[in-house]
C-alpha cells in the first residue's frame, strides 16, 4: 500500500455527501493494520464515491480566493469555523441536522460555503495541520450541549471530522508532498460542510479546557475503550483513539486532549445528530 501511494498521479479524493469520509478512513486503517482487505475496501469504496465533489480540488476556479476572501484569510481552522457560527446568512438554511442536508448546501448554496473553504490560508501545513486536529476534537467536544434537549447525545457525523484527520495524519507521509495540501483542504471541505449541515453548534474551548477530569489519564481512557459499556461502539473507540494517537504526536502539555477524551469518555451515552432520513433508516 506504501509504495502505490508513492506513485499517485492525482490527489486523493476519497469522500463523498453519502460516505462521511470512510473511503479515507478506512485507507489509514489498513495501513495502520497492514491489511490488503481493508485497503481493497477502501479503494473500492472511493472508486464507486466519485462525484461532483471531485470540482472543487481538480478545478482551481473553485479553490483560487477572491479578494474579499483574501482580506479575510486566517491560519486557524478555528477562527473560521466561529465566523461561520456567527454568520446569519447560514441560519434559516436547513430545519433540521443531518446528512441530508450536505446535497441541499452545495447545490444551492455553493458560493457561500467556497467563501468559508478559501479562508483558511495555509502557509505552514504542519503547524495548522496540528490546529486542524485539534478543532476536530474541539467540533466533537461542542457537539453535545446538557441544557438543550436535543442536544445530549455526542454528534455521530461530527465524529467523522475526527476520525478522517486522523486517516489523513497516517496517509500524509506515504503520499507525494504535492499532495498534502489538497488532502488536507479535502478534509477542511469536508469539515465545513458537515459542521453547516448539523446547524453550527457553537465551539467553547473552556468545555474542554476547563474539565475536571478528576485524576482520570490515559490508562482509565484506554480501559474505557476495551472495557467499558461502549466498548462495542465501533465509532467511541475510534474516537477515543483518534484523540489519543494526535496528543502523541503534537504532544499534550496543556492537557487538551486528554480532557477531551476524558469528557467524551465519561459522558458518551450513544450517538445524536440524526436527520429525519437516517432516523428511519435506523429504526427500521
């Protein structure tokens, strides 16, 4: 798989509206897992998944800023995602969360969301791509909100932000340096979208910064992820996983990560952020 990745002529474009980045995540696995199966499943995957999408990275009138764009680049991943939170032009575009709402917005509201996607100026990709990873937990984190009823459940779309950036953090060393950066605005693509989609939860750090976790480390994370009641939840366990492996490699002083998955540890009781398409689906 190493050296096939080695020798790509075009960048990966691995997700799709309907697969929520599994063709990408399952790629990583399989080199994580040095699993031929799992990497013909991921490829297969991604080769069935080709769609409109594909425009926005091989076409470069999508991915070149405007000026007004420009003047509004930022490095932070974050920053764009609060101004996103805060732009009303997003609030009455969708009733309800979900997947469903991910074809509605790039076919009737494309230009507002390439506004967003060509903010983020990457200059230094290592360094905003480590940013990158901890908005992913930060958007997994803010997802669930204890005072709003329909809101009490961890975000299961939104988990997928997480769980790609990690598959992007293993695939971007065995693939050509040309390449990283359009993997990378791949995934920011992606990312935009879904959190637009599940209706823009707002992201407080101190939700994670400011979490007691009680003595609690990384020994009582991997326990719960083996061992606890979740511990069958295919999706917790990647997600605890995912938050563990990105304070290994950008190191955890602040303890960010570690409260994070703390938080998501203890509090995780199932998956919300349904719409009314999957909750069918679900419950058939």
């Amino acid at each position: 798989l190493s050296s096939q990745l080695k020798k790509i002529r075009a960048p990966l474009i691995l997700e799709n509206e309907n697969k929520v980045g599994h063709p990408l995540i399952h790629l990583g696995y399989a080199h994580e897992l040095s699993s031929r199966e799992i990497a013909m499943e991921a490829l297969s995957m991604a080769a069935s998944s080709y769609n409109h999408m594909h425009k926005y990275l091989d076409d470069p009138r999508y991915s070149t800023p405007s000026p007004t764009q420009t003047q509004n680049s930022t490095h932070s991943p974050l920053e764009i995602l609060c101004r996103v939170h805060k732009d009303p032009r997003f609030d009455d575009l969708f009733s309800h969360e979900g997947a469903d709402n991910l074809g509605p917005l790039f076919e009737d509201h494309e230009a507002l969301m390439l506004e967003y996607w060509n903010q983020w100026h990457i200059t230094d990709p290592t360094a905003q791509f480590k940013a990158s990873q901890m908005a992913a937990v930060a958007l997994l984190v803010a997802s669930i909100d204890p005072s709003n009823q329909d809101k009490k459940s961890y975000d299961f779309f939104i988990v997928h932000l997480l769980t790609t950036s990690h598959a992007v953090r293993i695939l971007l060393p065995l693939i050509p340096e040309k390449w990283h950066i359009p993997l990378v605005r791949q995934w920011w693509l992606l990312t935009l979208a879904v959190y637009i989609a599940q209706l823009r939860p707002e992201i407080k750090l101190t939700s994670v910064t400011d979490f007691d976790r009680k003595g609690r480390g990384w020994e009582w994370v991997d326990e719960e992820a083996v061992g606890g009641k979740h511990a069958l939840d295919a999706h917790y366990v990647k997600a605890l996983r995912a938050m563990k492996t990105a304070a290994e490699t950008w190191g955890d002083e602040d303890e960010f990560y570690i409260k994070a998955a703390v938080r998501f540890g203890s509090e995780f009781d199932g998956w919300g952020g349904f719409g009314s398409e999957e909750l069918a689906v679900r419950h058939h």
